[in-house]
C-alpha cells in the first residue's frame, strides 16, 4: 500500500483542468487516501481532502483551519499581499462579509430579477440563427459582466474592464497558469484599486444615499468605511466581489451547457418539463464546480481522518472532488437533472466561509435557463470547449455553439 500511495499523483497540476483529465485522479484518492499528504509540489507540501464529508469538517472547523494568510494553494508574492474578507477569520471576517450582505438580501435579489431578465433578453434574441458563435463571450460573458455593473453601479460602457480584472486576479503561479505577466497584473489591479477608490469616494460624499450597490455598502459601513486607509485590503475586498460574482455564474452558465451536450437524455427531460430549471441549477453549480480548491492552514496540531496534522501545514480541499463523491451523491459523474437534494454539494463552501452571493448565482442562473428555454430548443455544442489553465477556477474561455429555435 505504501508504494501505492507515493503513486498518487499531484492533483495541483493545472494541465489536469486544462485538459479535463482530472476525474480518475481524484477517484484514486477518495478510494486509497482521502486525506493525503503530498510532500512535494509546486506550490510546497500539502494535504489533498478529497471527500464530500472530509470537506465539510475543514469547512466548519475554522476556529483550527485557518483562511488566513490566503484561500488558495500558492503563497502570494511578499512584495503583492492582497488582503480580503475570505481570507481573514473571525472576527474580522463576518464584520467585513456583513457589510456587503444587504446587497444580496431577499428583498433585494427580488428587486433585483426584473433587471436580471431585461438585460438577458436582448443579449439572447440577438444570437444567430444558423452561425456558430463563442458562447462564453455572447452569452456567459455578456451577463454576468452587465450584473456586476449593475451591482458595483459601475460605468456600464466600461463594464468589460470587470472581466479583466477578474482575470488578473485569478492569474498566476499561485492558481498553475498565467496569460499575464506579472507587471501586467500588478499594473492592472492597481487600475482597478484606482477606479474603484474614485467610486468610493464619490458614494462616500453622499452619506444620506438609499442605493444598495456594493460600493456603497462598503463606503457605509462602520467595519468597511475606512479601508481606503488600507489600500491593498480594499483592493482584494474589491477583486473578491467581482471574482465571486464573475466567476461561479459565468463558467456555470457555459458548463450547463456543456452538461446537457453531453447528457441528451437530461435535455430531453428539460424540454418535457421546465419546472426542473430551479433544480437543474443546483444539479449545474454541482457538475461544474467552478471553484476547484479551497486552502486552509492549520492553525494547531489536530487530527482529520485519521491523520495528524500538524500547526501549519496546508489543507486544500478539493471542492471538484467533494462534489464527485458516490459515498454521499449517487452516480455522481452523471447529471442528473432532477436529481434529490440537487443542492447537497460544496461548490459554496461551508460554515461561516460559505458562498454570500450563493442565492443571486442560483437566481442568475434560473432566469437565464428560463429565457434560453423560451426560445431555444437547443443550444448545440459543435466544437470543443477551450478551458483555463488553473487548478483554482474552473473556467471555460471558448465553446462554438449554434442555437436551434422552437
């Protein structure tokens, strides 16, 4: 057995996600070693948790798995330290979140439907007929970089600067690919610090404003109001929101895609009865999980299936693995549409860490599979979808589809 576990391979290699290969690799560690020691990567040693319920103990466990100084399995640059609610602990982590919760409240997400369905609308009735077309950049592009603006209340002409941004922030050695250099990155966040610190300080001077954008929050909010002061903490609370709100939904919306090309049987389903839209959007952030790690560091020596950790060492659980655990979600590499208890899975965390915008991904994503369906019997895959090199987001950058009306 020892000679089987020193095989195991090294799940952090972002060629794994980039070519899509990384189903058996997870399945021989939930098998042979859920939690698993890898003495060396490229990123250092670490514990590889791989199952659902593993998963769910380090999720909770955060007064001994500690966010901090980073979510994610590269150590930041010394020189580039990038502060943000997700990696704090508590305290400071809830008092930061809540600043921002008001934005995605009940009440608020209902406000917030009617103009999630009118920007979607146009961008669906002006697809082709008959041509193919990049759905990322038509479709899963397009909407979820219009619903930041909306939810930054940002300059909507520039709203494209968000997706780059997004990028920038995702890129690097620390997530296993990189399409920026490092002076490219670091310059073009500093654009987004500058851009954003104009907007606070515009929405600041209004003290007596009702809006509920997240700039505003965040310039209201005695936890948050003076991180100006703090520049590099505003900067990665800044890039945390538009990350969480770009990335989950926009990979979603071009994976769910890519599921129902893949499981005909389950867009037929669909076709039969849409009142499983709510549903299949579960089914759809389970399947393409589209953050694949979470890190934490353990903050003293314990024990985590019967292995010990010790203070220190790195615990990355692998939420894509998590979510294909046949020991607590049957057939879990099939989509299953109507499947029961469809959002029984890790793709927002769990415990305090858990994902804020988690209802407005789901509601995104119900509107838009709403409106897909009201006009399109099938939104056909004709190529093969290019994915993003990063064993951090699960992204798809390209995916040539055609559309088929009713």
């Amino acid at each position: 057995m020892a000679e089987a576990l020193d095989s195991l391979p090294d799940v952090s290699d972002a060629s794994l996600f980039e070519n899509d290969t990384w189903r058996p690799h997870f399945a021989r560690l939930r098998s042979e070693d859920p939690v698993h020691w890898h003495p060396d990567s490229p990123f250092g040693p670490y514990w590889s948790v791989s199952t659902f319920n593993e998963i769910m103990e380090v999720d909770a466990r955060n007064d001994v798995f500690s966010s901090e100084p980073t979510i994610v399995i590269g150590d930041p640059p010394d020189d580039f330290v990038i502060e943000n609610f997700i990696s704090m602990d508590e305290p400071r982590h809830t008092a930061q979140r809540n600043a921002f919760m008001p934005t995605v409240a009940t009440r608020n997400l209902m406000n917030m439907e009617p103009v999630i369905r009118a920007r979607l609308q146009p961008i669906l009735d002006d697809l082709p007929d008959g041509e193919t077309f990049d759905w990322v950049d038509r479709v899963a592009i397009e909407l979820t970089t219009q619903m930041l603006a909306t939810l930054f209340d940002f300059p909507f002409e520039d709203r494209r600067k968000l997706t780059r941004w997004s990028d920038m922030s995702t890129d690097g050695e620390t997530v296993g690919g990189s399409l920026f250099t490092d002076e490219e990155r670091q310059a073009g966040l500093m654009e987004c610090a500058d851009t954003f610190l104009k907007l606070f300080n515009e929405r600041s001077a209004k003290a007596d404003s009702d809006a509920m954008d997240l700039v505003t929050m965040m310039a209201k909010n005695p936890a948050t109001k003076d991180m100006p002061n703090r520049p590099m903490e505003f900067l990665g609370n800044v890039m945390l929101l538009i990350v969480g709100g770009n990335d989950t939904t926009r990979n979603t919306i071009s994976g769910g895609v890519l599921a129902l090309n893949e499981f005909p049987d389950q867009y037929e389903k669909l076709r039969s009865d849409l009142s499983l839209i709510p549903n299949m959007v579960s089914e759809f952030i389970r399947w393409q999980t589209s953050v694949i790690h979470m890190r934490r560091t353990a903050l003293a020596d314990t024990e985590l299936g019967g292995k010990k950790i010790r203070r220190g060492d790195k615990v990355i659980m692998w939420y894509i693995s998590g979510n294909r655990d046949e020991s607590v979600i049957p057939d879990a590499d099939k989509l299953i549409i109507d499947r029961a208890n469809a959002r029984r899975h890790v793709s927002f965390g769990f415990g305090v860490h858990r994902c804020m915008g988690n209802r407005l991904a789901e509601m995104q994503l119900r509107v838009l599979w709403e409106e897909v369906m009201k006009r399109f019997r099938f939104v056909e895959v004709v190529g093969q979808p290019e994915r993003l090199r990063s064993n951090f987001i699960r992204g798809i950058t390209k995916m040539p589809v055609r559309v088929h009306r009713w």
